[in-house]
C-alpha cells in the first residue's frame, strides 16, 4: 500500500501494568506487543512507520531499531502525539493517507487493517474509525451518530453523558485519516475535558461540522480490539496469540495433542507431519523439520535447529544446538552450543557443560555415535563417527573421542585396542 504511513502511539507509562517495563515492550508469546503492530502494517506493504514514544523513550527505540520514533516530552493526549508529525508528514508530498494505531492492541489482524484501508480510500473520506458492538461498552468512547445514522462525534467515557454513555457502539481506536483533514482536524481542538488533554477523537467532530465525511468499519471480533493495559489484560492476549500460533501450525500439518498445554512462541517453523505433545515448550527463532516427535515435557529454545524425523523425549531442554536428523534424545538431557549429527543416540540424563563460568563453547557429536546414559560432555568436545560412550563417563575438555572407540570411567578413556576391535 502506498502513499500511506502508520503512526503508532506508543508514548503512555502504562502504570495499570505496575511495571518498570514501558507497556508496549511486554512480551506476547515471545514478542513485544509494540512489534505485533509494526509488523501488521509491513506485512500489508506500509513501509512508513512512526512510532510516538514518551516514558522510557530510550528502551523502546533500542527495542525497534530502524523504526522512526519522535519523542512526546510531556503526555498531553493522542491529539497532542500524533501533532508531532505534523512538519514531517506535510513536507512528504508521496504521503496522502495515516494510519493512526495504539501501540498497546496487539491483536489487530493484518485483515481488519486493510479492510478500513480500503473503505476509506473507496469512500474518500477525510477519517474513516473501526468500530464495535458492545453490550457492556464500559471504558470506551461512544460512536455518536445523527437520525441520518452518519457519525457525527466520538465521546470519551469521561465526558459521556448518561444518554450517551448506554450507546452500544464504541470507537476501537483505529483509524485512518486523509493527511490534510487529520491536520486541520488536530488545530481545531481543544483540552476542554476532564482530563485536559488533546483527544485525537476531538478532531472527528471537527470534520464533521466542516462537512467532511467520516466513515467507519465494524468488527464482531472482540480478540481483535484488546487493549492491553493491565497484567490480567496481558494474560488475556497471551490465551488469543497462542491459540492462533498454534491454529496456524496445526493448519501446516502439526499435530498438536493438547494445545492447551502446549506453549509455541511466533517466530518458531515446524513442519509437516512432526507430533507435538503436552507441556512442550518451544521458544523463538526454534527450527523443526518433518516427521519428529517432541515431548511431552520438552524446552526448544532460541537457536535450536531439528533435522527430520528426530526423537526429542520428556524433560529433554536444547539451546544453540542443531540436531542431524533420525538422531534420538529421549530423556532428562541438556544439549546446549552443540552440533549432533544424523542417527545419533543420546542416552538418558547426558549433559553437555557448555559453560565454564565465563564462556560458552561448542560441543560436536558426529553421525552414528552412541552416547552412554549419563554421560557429562565438558564443552569444546568432539566426538567422532560412531564413537560411543560408557554410561556416567566424564568426557572433559578437549578430551576427543577419535571415531569408532569407546571410551569409559570417570575422566572418559579410551578402552583398549582389543575391546575396541570386538
């Protein structure tokens, strides 16, 4: 989509959450809520991006790096935020249309945003709102139409009137303006609210009287407009994101056993075929190929790569490592900066000591090896093709296991020559 950008507001403390963390960098499935939203609008082909930013302004640009931010200093209201574009977005005469969303509703589908993207630029309205129908509209604007069922204002909860505040349906808060009518719209208002801010909302009235037409779009949807605003409305996003990571998987021919224990962070890739079950957690930037069995009870996290029909069992945790496929890891094991080749068997309780107090270092175990239950491999190891090793053996550093041998005890020896020929 072109001659468009989205701003984001994402400037709020966020002081429900009892937090430290700015509210737009708390983690959903593994992904700040503030990064959902960015990648929604690329992801549809809206390049431009800003992002409004305020308390702890520094965390959040390190956190979305490349993305524009300007800096709201004192928190004046949406009306206030988004007016802090304004020299950038009218000097860009590639821009026509904003797309103006809050950075704490992480659960806006890249659908629903095109969908108001095109009402309102089919219609050539000067804003066109997203809204919903609610039988308990507490804690939301009120969507105010004339007898003609034409918008005509958007009321703030605060400012409601009895009368107006038993109207069911509610502004969402997202919208998309034309650029010339966001602007005029934002110099006519005034903080003459209870809370004496500038409400972005104000500028919908404005238009309105001066004849622009103001549309809108309405979603059933209620998952799609959660705010995120205190730990239990955290919690509650959490529940929909996982439900849909975990749809989208089994939709590519995962089977999951129990998605309600069964926790899959956004950016891990399974494939077809492989049997995911309960209380397996797999973590982000996590790879698993075809036809493999993880869990129950197991931990994939950042960095772990799963060749094809490999055996991941209960209690089994793998971090920085990639596994050759047909390889087998069944029980109370930790693999950790370790490379394992294809038809690999790691026996029960093995640990790879991939950290010295200082540094972490690598581990190789080549194809056909036998690792012995028990084993401790103490980082950098390599054991060889075929090599195997004795139950509760002690591989320690730089020890190599040279392939087809076995070694044995406690430090790990080589057996001798005549038994390593039988």
């Amino acid at each position: 989509m072109k001659n468009i950008t989205t701003i984001i507001l994402a400037a709020g403390e966020g002081t429900r959450m009892k937090s430290s963390l700015p509210k737009v960098l708390h983690n959903i499935c593994g992904k700040p809520m503030l990064e959902y939203l960015i990648d929604n609008v690329k992801s549809i082909g809206i390049d431009k991006v800003i992002v409004i930013v305020g308390h702890k302004a520094g965390l959040v640009k390190k956190e979305i790096c490349g993305i524009k931010c300007i800096k709201q200093s004192k928190l004046l209201g949406t009306g206030d935020a988004v007016s802090k574009t304004r020299s950038i977005l009218l000097k860009d005469n590639n821009i026509d249309n904003v797309l103006v969303l809050y950075g704490d509703t992480p659960l806006l589908s890249q659908d629903i945003i095109k969908k108001l993207i095109e009402k309102h630029v089919s219609s050539s309205a000067g804003a066109t709102l997203l809204t919903a129908q609610l039988k308990n509209p507490t804690g939301y604007g009120r969507i105010i139409r004339s007898s003609g069922k034409k918008i005509v204002k958007i009321v703030e909860e605060l400012d409601a009137s009895i009368y107006e505040k038993v109207i069911e349906e509610i502004n969402v808060g997202v919208y998309c303006f034309n650029k010339r009518a966001l602007f005029y719209g934002l110099e006519k208002i005034k903080p003459d609210n209870k809370k004496e801010e500038y409400y972005l909302t104000d500028t919908i009235e404005v238009l309105t009287k001066s004849n622009i037409l103001v549309e809108s779009v309405t979603t059933n949807d209620a998952e799609e407009f959660l705010g995120v605003n205190t730990r239990a409305e955290l919690g509650k996003a959490e529940l929909v994101m996982r439900k849909r990571i975990l749809d989208k998987i089994m939709d590519g021919g995962v089977t999951v056993i129990d998605p309600n224990n069964t926790y899959i962070e956004h950016d891990a890739k399974i494939k077809k075929d492989t049997i995911i079950y309960p209380y397996t957690f797999i973590e982000n930037n996590v790879k698993i190929g075809s036809n493999c069995s993880i869990g129950p009870f197991a931990r994939l996290r950042p960095g772990t790569i799963i060749g094809d029909s490999v055996g991941i069992g209960n209690f089994v945790e793998i971090v920085r490592s990639s596994i050759g496929q047909e390889t087998k890891i069944r029980h109370q094991c930790y693999i950790g900066d370790t490379v394992i080749g294809k038809n690999v068997n790691i026996g029960a309780g093995t640990i790879v000591a991939n950290y010295d107090g200082k540094e972490k270092h690598k581990t190789v175990i080549e194809d056909n090896a036998f690792i012995g239950t028990g084993t401790i491999l103490i980082a950098p190891v390599r054991v060889g093709k075929g090599a195997v090793t004795g139950a509760g053996s002690v591989v320690t550093k730089n020890k190599n296991v040279p392939a087809g041998t076995t070694v044995v005890g406690i430090p790990a020896r080589l057996l001798n020559k005549k038994n390593n020929k039988s």
